[in-house]
C-alpha cells in the first residue's frame, strides 16, 4: 500500500512525556513508566526560536547575557557564567562539612566521604604543575569513529595550557594531561583499562563511553569516589546522584528519545501504526527498547513493535534489515550506533524500506555527517528523522559561522587534523568543553582543586556550551537535576543540503526528567 509522508509542522503541539523508568529490552518485566503531568504545559513554555535567540538566562539567578558571536567572545561569556555558578556555591554555604566529613551541595546533595576507601586522596591525579584526567575510548574496531573525540579533546587542551592552564585560587597554574587508552568499545577491554586509569596512571577523573561499557565500570569508580564526568552515552541510568554521585551523563536520555519517537508517531501518523527497529544487543540498545515499550504501554495510539537483535561486533546487520523489511513497518527506527548506523541506511535503500515506510528514524548517536553524509550513503539518507539532542556538527554546514564551530575547526586546524576526516571531532568540543569549565569552578572554590569540590561543580552546573544548539543549556542542580542536557530539537535529513533541517522548535525538559535508580536484574529504574 502506497503511504504518504506526513511532515513534522504537528510537532508544534507535540506532547512529550518524561519517563522515569521503562520495560526490559523483550517488553517484559520490569514497571510501567509513568508520565509526568507538568511535562506537557513545560515543553509549551520553553518553545522558541533555536536559530534566532541572542541571549541565554543562567536559571539559577535569572541573570541574562548576550550570546557570544565570535570565538573570542566565548572566553568571557563562560568566564561570566562560571562566576555566577561559583558565587551560588559559595553563597549557598556548599562544599565539605569538616565535623562530618559530607560534601553537601544543591537539593539535599550528600556524599559520605568517610565511605571512600582507605588511602584515598581528594586531589589523586594533581600536582602543582599538573591534571591528569583518565581516558577510555574507541580508537579500534567497528567504532572507531568515535576515537576522533580524544584528538579533538586534545587540541582544545593544547589550547587551555598554551593559555596558562587551570588557575587554582592558590594560585598555582597546572596543565592539563589527557591520558587516552583504547578500549575498542569492547567491555571485557575497558574493564582492565578503567583499573590501569585508576591504579597505575592515578587520574584525577575518569572519562569513558558506550552504555555497555559504563554499566559495567561505574560502580567501581564510585566505589572508588573518583569523578566519572559526562560520560559518552545517555543511558538512564547515570542519573542516579544519590546511589552513583560521581557518575553523570552528557546526552539526551535514550528513554526521552524513545518518548519523542513516540510522540512524533501519535501525532503524525494514523492509529494502528507499525514500528520495526533493529537494536545492538547489549545496555545501550536495551534503553532504547526499554523507553520505547515504556511509551507504547501508556498510548492508546493502538502502535505496534517489532525488532531484530543484532551483536555489537557483527560485521554486517543485513539479515537483521532484511527481516525488518518483510514485516513491512510504516515506521523503521535504528537502535543503534557507528557504522551500523551507516548500514541501516544502505540497506534500507536496497530492502525498499526507504519507500514504502512512512518515517525511518537514525538514533541521536549517529547524528553526525560521518554516519549519515553524502560521502557514507550518497543520498540514501534523504528525509531520516532523528531527535538529535542539539549536539552541533562540526562539519554542518549550515553551522559553519557559529562562534563554537569556528573556534573548533580553528583548533584542529593548528593541530594538523583536517575537520572534515570526521565529525565525531565534534564530540571532543562537546564533551571537553564541560569537563575543563568544571575544573575551572572547582579550582576556585574554597580549598582549591579536589575530587569534592570538582563534584560539587558537576551537580551545579549551569552555563551555556558553545557547541550546542542555542536553546539549549547545561544544568544539574544536585539530586533534583541530574541530567545535564534535556533538550532536543526533531531534525529531517536533507541530502541536498547535507544537514538536519529543523522541524518546530527546540524541545527542553529541563529539569524535568526524574532520577533514575537503575536496577539491572530488571533493566529498569527503580
């Protein structure tokens, strides 16, 4: 049957809901997700021009200021938003209560640091000269890509210490050091680098990615009380600040993607919809799944799923697309991420997916042009759908004169790298940029740079990145917010332009989206 497409203008009034937790990735066990009433009238509010605004509110304090428009206005404008979270802890009276030995901070924010285990040392990883901050990513096998982040990273450090470094309010002037290590996106590899990271080398903090990964690492690291800042992956479950305080999320939630994927369907297509995916078998793939049987369990919209398991080291997922294909779905989501994302493309083109489904859907991981460009699919890409979660790509051209692209193609320039091998660079810019303002407050907080203090500026964020989509801010405040990004825009591809066009306006929840207690014997927040 011949299906029309159905664009996104009814996005206007799309209704969000805010899940909490989900069902298991084979759409049993676990409980029912349950809607936030407030959610709806919240997205309502924060609708707005994500291309037009020229200022942005620090939420904390109401204070508005000028968006920068060149890249050397970034400096100052986060200088400025840097004070005014430093004036809010300060004044708030947070930080380590010496009679209990407790980092307190925002919204009932507690850690014991008593429980760090014996011979722990609060500034581990730091001289006088010197940060060493823990790294562990793909820079082998099938993603690889992703291993573009820690070149990018890097040249924004060459940057910060070519600079004088990271001032301490002592005074002393200490340099950045990433040490990077290879974990192939592999979990049985990270698992022995995280214990190198954290006992050979010593690093200040941990950094890592790959939901799969992180699951089976962050207990330790918070056993370990050694920061775990803006790991590369939104599963639910980093939003936990009371059981994993030293682990936080950096990406929209996967749960809240599923949930605009739904929502998009009820409100663009017909009762009785069809929704084929196909998943990575493994944490990652089982929250999107998760989210998104979570979201069908509360609509009476009538919708029904259907996917194919598919293992992260396959070479191919052709079979797995080819079955997808026969079930005939008027919607195709990837649940997935890297190179197969590429594939799902190409063999949806051959399977005859990309004509007969109403929508195709690429994860918000697989936004970047790398995945879905000209030079991967030609233009088999064309009209994909994505909840992009404002993440900007570097190779965008349509984002070419933003002030944080600008300045980060100029960085890997001076470093010898061509910005157009990748976009996943733009991921080193994304998730770098945080990590070293957090430092930055951190250090000038009472006592200088320490693993407490560098907490303390992890569930206090509030600034404004330059390599997201204006709209959309950087905030947690201690147990209340423990999402750092809330927002998303709904994105189609156009092949022509070789960008996301937008459709309505920036989607932000912020502060919206409860914490997640997450319990793996039901994959499921508790």
């Amino acid at each position: 049957m011949a299906r029309t497409r159905i664009m996104g203008a009814a996005l206007l009034t799309l209704s969000v809901i805010a899940a909490a937790c989900g069902g298991g990735d084979d759409g049993g066990g676990g409980d029912t997700a349950t809607l936030d009433s407030n959610v709806k009238s919240e997205v309502a509010n924060q609708l707005g021009d994500a291309t037009g605004s020229t200022t942005e509110t620090t939420a904390a304090t109401g204070t508005t200021m000028e968006l920068p428009t060149t890249p050397e206005e970034i400096e100052a404008f986060a200088a400025a938003e840097r004070q005014l979270v430093i004036d809010r802890i300060k004044e708030n009276g947070w930080g380590v209560d010496e009679a209990t030995n407790t980092l307190k901070g925002p919204d009932g924010f507690t850690v014991d640091l008593s429980a760090c285990p014996s011979g722990w040392s609060d500034v581990e990883g730091i001289t006088d000269t010197e940060i060493k901050l823990g790294v562990h990513t793909a820079l082998s096998g099938t993603l690889a890509d992703y291993g573009n982040m820690a070149k990018a990273w890097q040249s924004y450090v060459d940057k910060i210490n070519a600079d004088g470094g990271i001032e301490d309010v002592t005074g002393k002037k200490r340099k950045v050091t990433l040490v990077v290590k290879d974990d192939g996106y592999d979990a049985t590899r990270a698992i022995p680098l995280v214990d190198e990271l954290l006992d050979s080398d010593k690093t200040f903090l941990i950094f890592g990615g790959g939901s799969a990964l992180i699951m089976r690492t962050y207990d330790k690291v918070n056993e370990r009380c050694v920061p775990h800042p803006m790991v590369w992956t939104g599963h639910p479950a980093w939003g936990d600040p009371v059981n994993h305080p030293w682990t936080m999320g950096s990406i929209l939630n996967y749960f809240t993607e599923a949930i605009l994927w739904g929502s998009y369907i009820e409100q663009t297509l017909p009762k009785g919809t069809k929704v084929g995916a196909v998943v990575i078998n493994n944490d990652f793939g089982a929250a999107y799944t998760a989210g998104f049987q979570a979201f069908l369990e509360q609509s009476d919209h009538e919708i029904t799923f259907e996917f194919e398991k598919f293992e992260p080291a396959a070479p191919t997922i052709k079979n797995e697309m080819t079955t997808i294909a026969s079930k005939d779905p008027d919607v195709f989501i990837a649940m997935t991420a890297g190179i197969t994302c590429t594939q799902a493309i190409i063999e949806a083109a051959e399977n005859g997916l990309t004509t007969s489904a109403d929508q195709l859907w690429m994860p918000s991981v697989c936004k970047p042009l790398s995945f879905v460009g000209e030079k991967v699919v030609g233009d088999a890409s064309d009209g994909w759908l994505i909840a992009g979660g404002a993440v900007m790509d570097i190779n965008d051209p349509t984002r070419a004169d933003e002030p944080g692209i600008k300045l980060a193609t100029e960085l890997l320039a001076g470093a010898g790298i061509d910005p157009k091998l990748s976009s996943s660079f733009s991921a080193g810019f994304y998730l770098g940029w945080p990590i070293i303002e957090m430092l930055r407050i951190a250090s000038q907080l009472d006592g200088g740079l320490t693993r407490p203090n560098f907490l303390l500026a992890m569930r206090t964020m509030d600034m404004t990145s330059p390599f997201l989509l204006p709209g959309v801010k950087m905030q947690t405040s201690g147990n209340a917010d423990a999402f750092v990004i809330e927002g998303s825009e709904i994105g189609r591809f156009s092949a022509a332009d070789q960008t996301w066009i937008q459709e309505g306006d920036i989607v932000d929840l912020g502060g919206k989206t409860a914490p997640c207690a997450w319990d793996q014997s039901i994959a499921n927040c508790k």
